[in-house]
C-alpha cells in the first residue's frame, strides 16, 4: 500500500507507473515496478478537484470539476507537467478514451466528446444531455456506457461522435444512484450506491437486464 498525499479519486496505469487523482491536491505519481515496495514518484497541483483520469501514451487526461480537463505530459513520471486546461460544457466528473476521441462524464451537461487527435489540444465535436447529472462514463466498441446518478445506466452510440444517439436505459431498483460503471463485452459492472453491485446484460442495448447484484457492506462508488 501507498499513502498517497490527499484522498485517491481515481488511477490509470502502465506497466511502471500509476497516475493517481488525490482530489484538491491534484495528480500523484507512484512506482509500481515492484508491487511490494512502491516508490513515490512527483506531484502537480491543478486548478481544479482531480476525478477521474484517461491514459494515452504520453498524455493524462484529468477531468477537473468546474476547470474542465487538464491535459498533462507524464513523459517524465517523477515531474508531471500541465500543459493545457480545456473547458468543458458543464462540470467534468469522469473521462475516457475511444480512438481520437475523450469521452467525459459532463455532470448536468451529460456526454460531452472531444477531439483528441491533436492531443495538447482538445476541442468538443459532440455532446449528448442526459436526463440526470452524469457522473461517470465506460467505453466499449462504439457504445458509451454512462453513470447518471437517480436516471441509472444510459447507453449511446459513439459511432458518429459529432452526433451521438441514444440506445438504452436502465433505473436501478428504487432509483437508486447509479455512481460509477465498467462495461467488458456484453456485460457491464454497477456501483449503485447503497445498493451495491449490480451485473447488467448489455447485449441488447435497447434492452439492458440485470443478471445479478451483491449488497456492498458500504456505499458502492
């Protein structure tokens, strides 16, 4: 384990290192060559609260609250550098990467797609407004799969990110929050809240079906 300098949000990884969200503090970097003995790498502080993060090559994509999203170059663990901050349409909680496109979690904005191509430079070419804040979001093939809090799991087609198009929706059993998801394949994972997890069959997204659940001791992020 590894004290990290303010509470951990979030963390991408390779093969040695492991960028971490630590919140108002921003980004930490540890070593992790050797899972046993974890080296502190560096620190940089950012304008906003650090959620989530997206990892591509040599870039970290930080979605930062009301800052939008960062771009940092982690060429250099140990010295993080910020090299831009780039706004989004409403309030960035959690973000992930399709190709050349960023797909961030845009609170009351829902799905907000930026293009990445040029990546020190992000720019929006596409956005889909969902019912209820979005909180997080998971990408599999060309379908994103979204956290929107009391409106449960909504799907959307990213095939075409300048027009993305509803696909499906679920409302968890009492409209519970629907905070975090992790879609692999035709499943998809579910932290709801004081619910637990829940295991959904995305097979048919128009028709998405919960498959199994597991009451959390604790409130399920």
């Amino acid at each position: 384990s590894f004290a990290t300098v303010d509470g951990a949000r979030d963390v991408a990884i390779n093969s040695v290192w492991a960028y971490v969200s630590v919140g108002n503090l921003g980004l930490q970097t540890v070593n992790i060559s050797d899972p046993i003995d974890l080296v502190p790498g560096g620190t940089l502080d950012l304008p906003g609260f650090a959620y989530g993060l997206a990892l591509q090559g040599n870039r970290l994509y930080v979605a930062q609250s009301q800052y939008g999203v960062a771009v940092v170059d982690v060429a250099t663990p140990w010295a993080p550098t910020l090299v831009s901050n780039v706004d989004g349409n409403d309030w960035p909680r959690d973000v992930a990467i399709h190709g050349t496109d960023l797909l961030v979690a845009d609170s009351l904005a829902g799905l907000t797609i930026m293009d990445i191509s040029q990546p020190d430079s992000p720019g929006i070419i596409g956005n889909f407004v969902t019912a209820t804040s979005c909180l997080a979001v998971s990408v599999w093939d060309d379908r994103a799969y979204l956290a929107c809090g009391s409106g449960g799991l909504v799907i959307v087609d990213i095939s075409n990110p300048n027009d993305p198009q509803p696909l499906g929706s679920l409302v968890f059993p009492a409209a519970a929050t629907c905070r975090n998801v992790t879609a692999s394949g035709d499943t998809l994972y579910a932290a709801v809240n004081d619910r637990g997890l829940f295991v959904v069959d995305v097979t048919n997204p128009a028709n998405p079906t919960i498959i199994g659940s597991h009451d959390t001791p604790g409130t399920a992020y």
